[in-house]
C-alpha cells in the first residue's frame, strides 16, 4: 500500500438559528466534485487565518459578519483512492443574516439545513465527525 499524502484543510461550518450551511462543490473544483461539504480550503497561513479568508472567499462575508464560536480538534480522513489523508481543522462560525450569502466558482448551491439531517446529503468524507466536533444539536 502506498503512503497517503497529507493535506491540511480548514473546514467551517456556519450555523444561524439552528441550520448549518452546507455548500454543493462545483464541477470546477480539484475533488468531491458535486458533494456537500462546509466551507473549506487548503491552510496557506495560520488555520485561524484560513478559516476567515475561506469564509470571505466562498460566501462573500467578512470576518465582521461572522462569530467565531468554536475550533474543534483537528481530525484526519484517509482516502485511499485519492492517495490522500486529509487533516481536518473545523470551525463553528454564527451568522445573523443568511440573506448575505454569495457564492464564488467553487460551488453550485447552498443550503441552510438541520445538523440532524446531514446523513440526507451526499457529504463530503469526514464532514459528519468534523460537525460533530464542533456543534452540539
């Protein structure tokens, strides 16, 4: 078996009155092409940093339109058909208003869904223990 490589991700989960956002992952992106996933990105900087730069960058919000609520323990997910392990960071971010949303490239739809209902979704690996480590329903 070849050794997997890793790859540092930040995946953010943004919760408002109860839902979570999930986002459906575009044609245009590198993996899990249409998957329900966070919003998540490659770590360039700090994870700290990454969560709010994603954030801006796939939703179109500030860092001042958002709360940070939590950093839960990071978490690694082997794929083995990609030849990668993903090292999760997840985050809980709150938001006041969904209207506000924009998506970029990345992906093709959102949706503000129950947390209890994510198994209704095709995920993303490792979204489920991502969300559980950061979000208690």
């Amino acid at each position: 078996m070849a050794s997997l490589l890793d790859r540092s991700v930040v995946t953010c989960f943004l919760e408002s009155d109860s839902k979570i956002l999930l986002l459906r992952r575009s044609e245009r992106v590198g993996s899990y092409q249409g998957r329900w996933a966070g919003v998540s990105g490659y770590i360039e900087k700090s994870p700290d940093e990454q969560a709010l730069t994603e954030i801006e960058e796939e939703t179109g919000l500030s860092s001042k339109e958002v709360t940070f609520i939590k950093r839960g323990k990071f978490l690694a997910v082997d794929d083995e058909a990609a030849g990668v392990r993903w090292i999760v960071h997840p985050y809980l971010f709150h938001i006041e208003e969904r209207g506000k949303i924009s998506i970029d490239w990345e992906h093709q739809e959102f949706r503000w869904v129950d947390p209890k209902e994510i198994d209704a979704y095709q995920i993303v690996p490792g979204l489920k223990e991502a969300l559980a480590r950061v979000y208690q329903s």
